[in-house]
C-alpha cells in the first residue's frame, strides 16, 4: 500500500507551492516533508516532483495526487458516517475547478445548502472554461465546470445549461466607436476586453457576427467582475454574461450592441466515477441549481 | 542588435501559452514561430524557452521579455509622439501585476481618465499582493502593485497606502460559531476563506488578534467577490477589504466579529526606472487616486 502520509506530503507541497510551505501545513519539519517525498519516489522508483519553484507534480505525481483526493474524500464521508450523531465531525474539503463567470455568478449560491447540510468545503481552482477540465485530469481537482463536452477518462460529465453573452458597451463608447455599425473598420479600433491569452470567446464572436478574423485592440482583465466595471466605465465594449448585469440595460447606463445577437455557451459538469454519496449529492445540487439559472437549450451549430 | 520580430514571438509564446496560439495571435505559421524562436536561440547560443506545456521562460527568456516590454512602451510613445495629431494613432498597450484586492476595487477607477486621454490599455496580471513582484522580477509586467516595501533590481517603489480589512460574519454565523466569543475553539472549528495556498493573511490575522496558531477549516476562493459572497451567504467569516462591502455593516448583513481590530495591508507601486512620459503619468494617477481611497497611515509595527 501507498502510505498516505507520503501522498499528504505530495498534495502539500504541489498546493501551497513549496516544501518550506508544506512544512508550515503539516506542522512538520521541511526535512521530514522531504524525506517523505524521496521515500514516495524510492517506492515508486521515478521522481513524482519536478525540482522547479514552484515543483510541479510528474505524470506519475499527478496520478498520485487524483488518487489521494479520492482516498481523502472517501475517507472524509467514512469518518462522517462512523462517527457518532452528536458529535461534531470534521468539514470534508473538496477541490473543484470552476470557470470564473461560474464562480462570479450562480456556483456558490448552488452549492450553500449542501456545504451546511453535509458540512462541505471547497478548495476552488478558477481557470478559462476551456481548461478547467485540465485542472482535473493533472489531479488537482475532484470535478470541475467547463465547456468540454465529453467525459476525461475516468469520469464523467453531465449538461448543466448555457451561460448567454451579450455584447454591450456604455452608449457614449457606441456613438464614439460604433456610430456606423459593428464594422470591420470599428472592431479594428474599438477596445474589447479579453480574459487571458487563452480566452477566445471574443475573437469566435466576432467571427461569427461578423465574419471578422482581423486583430482587435484589447484590456487583458483575469475577473468576469473586471469586465463588468470597465465596460460601465466606458473603457471598452465586451461579452458580459447576462446573470451579472444587474439593471444596466433599462437604465440606459449599457447598451446592446447587436440585439438578438449573443453566445449561448455551454457548460458541463465533470467529476470522477466514484461511489461517493456526496460527489452524488454535490452533482445532484450544481444540476438542480444550473436547471434554473442557466439556459436548457443547446445552441444550434 | 536583438531581432525585434524574434522578441515579438517570444512575447507571443508566453502570454498565450504556446507556438500554435502565438502563431495565430500573430498571424503567422506555426513554422515561423518556432523558426524565430530558434534564431534568437541560436543568437544567444543558450536556450530561451522551456518545451513544456505551456512554454516557461528561461532565466534568460525573462531578462529577454522584460526587455522587450520596456522597448515596446518606448516605442509606442515615440510613435505616438511622431504621428500627425490628426491621425488615430495605436494603442499602447502595458502589462502590469494587480493584487485581486485593487482590481476588485479602486484599480480601474484610478486609471480610467488616463487609458482614455493616452489611448493606454493594461494587460492585467492578477495575484496574491505578496506575489505579484514575481511577475515584474520575470519580466511579465512593467509595473505591479503588492505588499513588498523595497525596489526590486532596477526598479523604483511609492507607498500608495492600505487596504483595511474587517474580520466579518452574518449574525447566523456569529450566533452559531463564536458565541463565546473569537476562542481558540471556536477558531478551530469556524470556516474561514483564504485565496489560495499562499495567502496567510488569514493565518496572520489570528495570531496577531488571539495568538491562535493551530489549522483552522477553510475555504479556498480565488476572488475577492468570492470573499463577498461566501460570507454573506453564512459559509465562512473572512477578512474583507472595507472598500468591498457596502451597507453590509448599516444594514445587519454582516457583524464586525472583532469592532476596533482590523488589518492594515500596506500597499505599494513597481515600476521599473525608464525615462518614459506613460509611465510616469502612471505613477501619478495611482498614486494620485490611492491617496483618495486608501489610508495613508503606516500600521505600527
């Protein structure tokens, strides 16, 4: 058997990003995390950490990690489900991938009456909805809430609803850069905000509103609530979910660029099949939640 | 003298995170890229890229983007400055580092009036305030905002102030964990939120307050919003900028746990010593609208 003090240690170092920060955790020495590291790759006989700052886990380490927080989680419900009625147990902490306009939105609303019921945390890695899923299979996350369509090997995935984007812009940065229409001479000029690098909901919209394949002058902001507040302030015009704006289209303070127009982007649910009641319940709660917050209807391709 | 279209490609691996992404940000082949890549490579007769996934830059690749960025910024003002006034002259776009407290709050305010007067767009970095001088240090932004108190190499720093922090619950929650008020017990039983394995702003906190030491249960979220939220849904207590809530105290929603303790996070602006007219204007407005929101006073130590 695996020795899951080893695997704590692996988990530790990979989440808090150093050995010395692993030590402080576990209230262990940073030699003792280190002996137990070298002892996990004795045993395994291939290293399981990159020696980086910050280490990053192997292949192997990956599949150690999955591994440990699946044995965490059944154990976690293990200990629950011995321990007696009245005493209070222990939280059972969870780590999930979520894709930020998710987070931003409806996933913590969905999921408060679980975490009190069955005295749930949650460890919450946030990533572009088209890499969340990668945050699964590298082991960090027990499920998460991405736009990949097919279950990863191993686990499976379930349709929650589509997230819809319209494309807004205070009205004085529409007179100013859009006076003529969405033009391909406007999109050239017209700041947009982009989440990251790896976001390309924005460029596929205005190809596909467009036909516009040309580069396009860009905020690069890492917070959905970013692009709501530089939107508002004018700076630029850019794909809001429609669940974060509050009353900003019949005050008049947004418009809508091109009505009738909008993203429908799916989002799916991934978790691995494991007999787990409350991975079961968690499932059951983010599906009945997203049933009315999200849209049901898959767009048409 | 350095390839500038080498830099470029560079530039472009590393902010989108791979040949096939950059060749389309650039609108190249992927051939080109790496043939690029290649050359300053064999330029410099030293590696410049790590072949992971996603590339990293090496030692030398970061002193390289640093590099490059600076000569970018010059460059854009410069042509700014040539360009007949009549002519719609480019963006410029910088990259700077935002602690997630300051771009949830008073970071876009500040900037707003200066990105629309010099046709200025950020690429903003987020991070941990403790860490976002990491991402200057490796040649990622032109300037970044968190806690360190001296100039890294080359570089200049300006206090711009502190964010203060409240240590706030809903009344349920009080009621149900501190009843007997902010205890060693109740510390190891209450869930708290913390943003990631290398915030211990928390843990700071309560040593400070109650000299508590031990693990307390916890939630990890990546967003300030996600603080927000989860406290006032009654999930955990949290440190919360005074700056994010709004009439939580007024109205009862949420309860200062500890009235009169608070944490006062100093916060300061890198940026690197280069003689340019953006970047100081920069400096200025930070600095200028820091001085509007934040406190100016220096916690004790």
């Amino acid at each position: 058997m695996l020795d899951p003090k080893q695997l704590e240690a692996l988990s530790a170092v990979v989440d808090s990003g150093g050995f010395d920060k692993a030590a402080r955790k576990l209230f262990l020495t940073q030699s003792a995390i280190s002996q137990r590291i070298r002892q996990l790759e004795e045993h395994l006989g291939q290293p399981v950490l990159t020696r980086t700052s910050p280490p990053a886990p192997t292949t192997a380490g990956r599949l150690l990690l999955q591994h440990f927080r699946q044995l965490s989680l059944m154990e976690g419900e293990l200990l629950n489900t011995l321990l007696p009625d009245g005493e209070q147990s222990d939280f059972t902490t969870l780590a999930v991938g979520v894709n930020a306009d998710s987070l931003a939105t409806w996933f913590l609303p969905a999921v408060q009456e679980l975490m009190q019921r069955r005295r749930l945390l949650f460890d919450v890695m946030m990533d572009d909805q088209d890499y969340t899923h990668e945050l699964m299979r590298s082991g960090h996350v027990a499920g998460c809430i991405g736009t990949r369509d097919t279950p990863i090997q191993g686990g499976e995935c379930h349709f929650l609803g589509c997230m819809r984007y319209l494309c807004l812009a205070t009205p004085d940065f529409a007179a100013r850069y859009f006076a003529d229409g969405f033009t391909h001479a406007a999109l050239a000029q017209a700041p947009a905000i982009i989440f990251s690098g790896k976001d390309d909901l924005h460029s596929q919209f205005l190809r596909q509103v467009a036909g516009y394949d040309g580069s396009t002058p860009h905020i690069t902001l890492p917070t959905p609530q970013g692009f709501v507040q530089a939107t508002r302030l004018g700076l630029a015009y850019s794909l809001l979910p429609e669940l974060m704006i509050d009353d900003d289209l019949e005050s008049g303070r947004l418009l809508d660029l091109l009505p009738g127009q909008y993203v429908d982007l799916p989002l799916y649910w991934h978790h691995w099949r494991v007999e787990s009641s409350l991975a079961g319940d968690l499932s059951t709660a983010l599906l009945g939640w997203a049933r009315q917050v999200l849209r049901q209807q898959l767009p048409e391709r």
